[in-house]
C-alpha cells in the first residue's frame, strides 16, 4: 500500500535530531513555555520575515486569538463580517463565530481552489471589517488585487496559514503578506510537530503584546492578569521539535514540488482535473495534490484496489455541516461542486518517482 501520508518515514528522516532535542526538554526540567519555545519563535520569525510569532497550543487557536486580539484593541466587533471562502475546513469558520462575528462565504475561483478575488466587493458591507485568506492546499491565497481592495474599504487581510508553510509570493512568505497569520503545525502539515501547535504571525507589535498575554490566561506576569484569556501555549517539546524540522522545511518543500511536477507531466486522463499551479513556483508548496473527477467514490475505490490510499479533502462543504444548520438554504454551487469531486493524492517529501510513476500509470488507466 502506498500510504497517503507516510508520517513516520518523515519524521524517521530527522530521528536523531528529534530525539537529542526531545531528551534536552527532558532534562531541562522546563515544559510550558521557556527557553524552547522562544528559540522556535524567534527562528519562526525570522523564517516567515515578520517582527512577531508566538506560539499557540494549535492553529485554530491561533486564528482565534487574531480575532479576539483585533477585538481587545478596538478593530473587530461582535457582530462584524469577515469573508472566507466557502470551501475552507471548517477551523477557519470556527474561528470566526468562536469570537461571535459573522462569517460570509465567498465562492472559491476553480482554478486555483482560492478565495475568487473578483467577487469580494460585490460581498463586502459596511459591516465587512476584515478578509481571511486561506492558503488552501499549499498555495498562496493573498494577491495585490486584493490588498488593493482590502486598503479602499479598511479592512484587515488575516492569513489562514495551515497548509501553506513557506509559501512565497514576490520574496515574501505566507505569514508576512497580511496583517496577520495563523499557522498549525498538527502533524500531518509540511511543517509538524508530534502532536498539536500553532502560531501567530504579525508585524503588528500590539496585536503581538495582546496575542502573548491571551494565550496565558491573559497574562503578561504570573498570576496578573489583564485580559480574560485562554490557556494555548505551544508545549516546549513540540517547539523543540519544530526548531529541528524547521531547518529542512524548504528542501522538504522542494521534494513534494517535485513529486507535484511528474503529476502534472504524467497524468493525463481527461477523466481527472489536474490543480493548475500559479506561474510563481515557490508560491505553491503542494501540501496536497488535488485533483476532481465525476464519479469520485468509484475512482477512490479504483486506487485502493491498487493499493494507493487516498483523502477527500473535504467531503462536505462548511455551510452542509450539521454545526451550521441555520446556512443549509444557503446555495455556494462552486463549493458544493468541488466539494462532491475533490479527492487527494499521496503526496510528501519521502515519496520516490517510482511510487509517484506507480500513480500516475493507475489514474491514466482509470475509466468512468
């Protein structure tokens, strides 16, 4: 079987690493933030070219204390819009309504699985105060066009980071492109640790102060607290880790871009809708290879009977989900669409050009 993600060669590739790092933490005595954690934020920063980045226990808290910080400092409101595209994971969603604003979905462009830029001024109200860009799949989301939007109608640009880690866009990487970020580095992403974490990205310093105290209690000092905050902190072990595999994102990157490239050469059944990658190639980092076909179940079944493990990401669109009733009347035909024909790939850095062949020839050889 040719698994669809093969955490543990991944993480095998830097074993040795990991494990000086992970009994270092040991030995320290230290666990909850510390040392470690302000080695990976400070080399995190660096890596996306931002002032800030402060971890959190996972990337949907790292969205959400964006949120809840632009409502500390007087920016967003209970109450106020902020779009996103209607085929996000539902974290995205979450982290809006968490911080009771109103999300508005706007349609995904087919080509790149995005935000559709040219519908966001038809959408945007007096109401609308900010725009959250996700990345979605690994490529970058934020364009000029819709900086120039955001800046005629004063709105904030908030990133959705999770799979887009070390993105680039015009020498800047997702992260530094708006006005804030979120990332997740849950396992499963180009960059993960062994077990949860998050992290937010600004070049805003007071956004960055109140971020820091929301994800301890709301504090900046112990046992005084400012703001009434959550518990979110990224665990020591895992900054450690992180630090580790952060020194092999981009090469890393580079392999899954290569993987991503012979699929495109090589598949070739007009039965399956390839990605279509921007003209920028760094601006893509192929967290996952997407392609869409009519009859997806049977083409899933058609791969594991080959012995090549596929995910569906995602099969239900947000406003379908029983968590969100009350939108089921709403009709988001693009999203509806893609999400009933997507289906993913096996894709990461440990895979080889003969499994990457094994694929290809099975997809050409599919029929509906």
């Amino acid at each position: 079987m040719i698994p669809f993600l093969d955490l543990r060669a991944i993480n095998a590739a830097h074993r040795e690493e990991i494990m000086a790092a992970i009994t270092r933490v040991f030995d320290s005595g230290q666990y909850i933030l510390g040392k470690e954690v302000e080695q990976f934020e400070a080399e995190f920063t660096r890596y996306c070219g931002v002032k800030h980045a402060i971890g959190s226990g996972n990337g949907l808290d790292a969205l959400t204390l964006i949120i809840r910080a632009y409502k500390e400092l007087d920016i967003l409101h209970e109450g106020d819009e902020i779009l996103v595209p209607a085929n996000t994971y539902i974290a995205t969603i979450l982290a809006i309504t968490e911080n009771r604003l109103k999300p508005v979905l706007v349609e995904p462009d087919t080509s790149t699985y995005n935000i559709d830029v040219n519908r966001l001024e038809d959408i945007i109200t007096v109401k609308t105060k900010a725009i959250m860009v996700v990345h979605l799949y690994g490529q970058v989301g934020y364009s000029q066009r819709m900086q120039k939007i955001a800046n005629a109608h004063g709105l904030k640009i908030i990133e959705d980071c999770a799979q887009a880690h070390g993105a680039i866009l015009q020498d800047k990487r997702t992260g530094s492109l708006g006005d804030a970020g979120g990332f997740s580095f849950y396992p499963g992403k180009n960059l993960g640790a062994l077990g949860d974490g998050g992290a937010v990205t600004t070049n805003d310093p007071a956004l960055a102060e109140i971020v820091r105290a929301l994800r301890n209690y709301g504090s900046h000092k112990k046992y005084y607290n400012q703001y009434q905050g959550v518990n979110s902190r990224l665990d020591a072990l895992q900054a450690a880790v992180l630090s580790v595999k952060l020194k092999y994102l981009d090469g890393e990157n580079e392999k899954r871009r290569t993987v991503a490239e012979f699929y495109l050469q090589h598949i070739t059944n007009a039965a399956l809708v390839l990605p279509q990658p921007a003209l920028h190639r760094e601006s893509h980092v192929w967290h996952l290879f997407v392609v869409r076909t009519e009859n997806r179940d049977h083409f899933q079944q058609y791969l594991q009977d080959r012995e090549i493990q596929t995910v569906i990401h995602y099969p239900v669109a947000p406003h379908k989900q029983e968590a969100f009733s009350d939108w089921d009347t709403q009709i988001y035909p693009v999203s509806e669409a893609l999400h009933a024909s997507v289906i993913s790939l096996p894709i990461y850095p440990t895979m080889t050009l003969e499994q990457a062949n094994y694929i290809a020839a099975a997809c050409n050889a599919y029929r509906l």
